[in-house]
C-alpha cells in the first residue's frame, strides 16, 4: 500500500538520528523517543516493518546489541543520506508527480516515469508507487491547472518520438487555418512544446524552409521517411520568441504599447510581457478610476498580443505598432456591426 511519502521520509530520518546516536536504545525506547522528541506515533510493527526496509532497501548496517538489545550501526560512519531523508525532497517529488499528472495520458508520460525513477533510485526510492498525494490540505497548496489535451493517437507520439531522437525528416497532411484543405508537408521535427494544455511541433518546412509551430491534433498520415537532418545549433523555441504569449512567434519584432486600467491593470504589473518592458501612468487616459497606464515592451507575437489585448476590451486598448491598433479597431467595428 502507497503511504505519503513526506511522513514516510520524517520517520526514517528520525530513526537514523536516534540509531546513529550510539546509545544503542531498545525498540521501545526508540518508539518512546520518536513520540517524546520528533513527535512520531508508531506502532511496534510498523517499527519493525520500518527496520527492516532500511536494511533491505537502503543497506542500513543495523543490528541489536547482543547483551542490551539496543540498536546500532555496525558501521559508526553510515548516516542515511540526506537528500532522501530531507523534506524538501519529499515535497518536489510530490510537486514533481503533480506536474506530470497533468500529462497522463500522453504516451510519453511512461518514458518520462522511467526515466524519473530511474534518478531517483540512485537517490534511495523516490519511485511513483512511493508517492502518494493525499487529500490533505497541506499536498494541495500547489497544483498545476491546464486545457484539457485533444487525443492524440499513440503512433504519431511513436513516430515522432523516433523522429526526434534519430533527426528524421517527416512527412504528413496538415491544415493550417488559412488552408481551405489539408497539404502534404515536409517538415525537420525539432522539438515538441505544451503550451496551455495543447501539444505543438516546432520544425523547419523543408519546401518553404522557414521554421513553422504545428498543432499535433492537426496533424494526419505521419510517416518516417530514410533522410536525415543536422539539427542546427539555434532550433530551440525558446530562443526565437521574446514575449510571454505561448508558442506562436513570427521573425519580426515590434514595439508595442497598450493602454490597461482596472483589473487588466493590476494583473499586468505582475507579469514580464516582453524585452525592454516598462509601465507608466496614462496621463491622457487615466481610466474611469484614474489607475490607467501604459504597458510598453518589445516582442515578436503579434498573433497572440492582438488577442490577448481584445480579451481586455472594456478595460485596454492599443496604442502601437499600427499593426495591433488597426486589429483592434476591425474587432470592435466586427462587433459593433453585429449588435447595431
């Protein structure tokens, strides 16, 4: 049975420190002790349970004295190591699984289990059937909250797992939003990105040879094909884009400047935006409630800064490049037609 991990991790360090103390107390002691000093309730089988699973687990050298029956270690110098024990560690394996549950039903979530556990066993157990996260208050302070993902089919995450480890060119049907059809692409597969509950594939269109972001539900009839590419030393994401507006980025940086008031104010002091941000009160348009300002930046997403500036309609508008504010003014007028 799963036990919670933090709890689990207290009451061995506990144990340690009292072993390692070379008083060489009697299991009833120690019981006591871990009551009295660490404030540990446990029981004499749970005791026992725990002895022996440090030994077996984690090689601790315990044995009983044979004329006081106490516990110590037969090596004086081991000491249960510290990054297990610690309860640091107990809350970012917990904070860890959390972020990772978000993705269970990924394919990949497996391999990236593996490849957590395997770390962890060189750190004494930390496995996934080790951690529980229980309804306690205390392990719910922190949780990750996204867009559920679109079902992705198991072969395409196979394809891609191999194209991306082994630098193969794919090739597959994609519609983009101005296509009125799906197109043949052939495509350099660079990375993958999650971004706000949606899988993307950041690649290089080999036909048009400029980089391009493709939504994975979108994508149909993946193949492998035999050719393979150099992955060049700038193909990371995070890389191309200067801004803090998901993953959809072109090659052109503007300078933008948008009028915030009320909450759309107060919710945008607490975030970086862009390169180069600055904020200063509006002295022209002060707002209904005089909290008006100017939130200026750098980026390269004008596809997402044009929506994210119309969610905040009643309470922004746009002030540069003439780009944005011409979008802006088409939404409103669009708006404006439809309720007239």
């Amino acid at each position: 049975m799963a036990v919670d991990f933090s709890e689990k991790a207290k009451r061995y360090q506990a144990i340690d420190e009292i072993i390692a103390s070379g008083r060489k107390l009697k299991w009833k002691e120690i019981i006591q002790e871990l009551q009295d000093k660490y404030e540990i309730h446990t029981s004499r089988t749970s005791f026992f349970r725990d002895i022996e699973e440090l030994q077996k687990k984690y090689n601790a050298p315990i044995d009983t004295d044979f004329e006081t029956s106490g516990y110590f270690y037969t090596d004086p110098d081991y000491r249960l190591p510290h990054l297990y024990t610690d309860e640091n560690a107990a809350k970012a394996a917990r904070l860890i699984k959390t972020l990772m549950d978000m993705v269970k039903d990924n394919p990949l979530y497996k391999e990236a289990q593996e490849i957590f556990e395997s770390l962890s066993i060189e750190n004494h157990d930390m496995s996934f059937e080790n951690i529980r996260i229980s309804k306690k208050p205390a392990n719910d302070r922190i949780i990750f909250v996204g867009a559920p993902n679109k079902n992705i089919p198991a072969e395409t995450w196979r394809l891609l797992d191999k194209a991306l480890k082994d630098n193969l060119i794919i090739t597959f049907d994609y519609q983009s939003l101005t296509d009125s059809a799906p197109r043949g692409r052939i495509v350099q597969p660079w990375q993958l990105i999650y971004d706000n509950g949606n899988w993307n594939l950041h690649g290089l269109d080999v036909v048009k040879k400029g980089r391009r972001r493709y939504s994975l539900g979108e994508i149909k009839n993946l193949q492998l094909t035999k050719e393979i590419f150099k992955l060049p030393e700038d193909y990371d994401f995070r890389k191309m884009t200067r801004g803090s507006f998901g993953c959809m980025c072109h090659d052109e940086y503007k300078d933008y400047k948008i009028h915030l008031h009320g909450y759309a104010a107060r919710y945008a002091k607490n975030r970086i935006w862009g390169e180069n941000q600055t904020i200063t009160a509006d002295k022209k348009n002060p707002g209904p409630d005089g909290d008006g300002i100017i939130l200026s930046f750098k980026s390269n997403q004008l596809f997402s800064i044009q929506r994210w500036t119309w969610q905040w309609a009643d309470e922004a508008f746009p002030l540069a490049p003439p780009e944005l504010v011409d979008d802006w003014k088409q939404r409103l007028e669009r708006i404006t037609q439809l309720h007239s």
